[in-house]
C-alpha cells in the first residue's frame, strides 16, 4: 500500500527529468548548431564563416571570443558559436 502511494506520488516527477546535453550543444531549435558539431574543438577562421552558415542553415551567425560585449537579445534562429582565448570553438548554442 506505502510502495503503491509513493510510486503514484514520483511517477508523473519522472517526466519532468531532462537529459543531459552533449558538451558544448544548445537545444535544436532551427539554428542548426547540431549540424555543425564537429566545429568543437577547431580553431574558428573567417573562412569558415560562409560554409557553416550553410551547413547550419542559418542567415546570421555570431563568433564570441572571452571579453566579447555581446547583445542579450534572443534570436533562436541565430547560431552562436562561442571560442577560447586561443580561438578554439568551446560551444555552440542559439540565440
């Protein structure tokens, strides 16, 4: 009877878990960071720029570097793709 009244009480919780995220992945949201994930890693070029874009899908794409002063505006069409100080992408993500 206790086992019943408890199961009934944390089954609907069990819907609400989230599973992790890939390291350095947004949600898929229509930016197409997931299309471009092998990009993690790589040190980011200009010439990079325009193939991304289309591999990802997106119109407008925005390189972040540490110290960067970026708008807080949420653009989910716009893919994000964040470096390290040396230039290497370290994570990917719409907005």
């Amino acid at each position: 009877m206790i086992r019943s009244t408890i199961l009934l009480a944390v089954l609907p919780l069990a819907a609400c878990v989230t599973t992790p995220k890939a390291q350095g992945l947004a949600d898929v949201s229509g930016c197409g960071d997931a299309k471009v994930a092998d990009l993690i890693g790589k040190r980011w070029t200009e010439a990079l720029r325009a193939p991304t874009q289309k591999r990802a899908g997106v119109r407008e794409l925005r390189v972040i570097a540490p110290g960067d002063a970026v708008t807080m505006d949420y653009r989910p069409d716009r893919l994000n793709i964040e470096t390290d100080a040396e230039g290497r992408v370290v994570r990917l993500k719409c907005g």
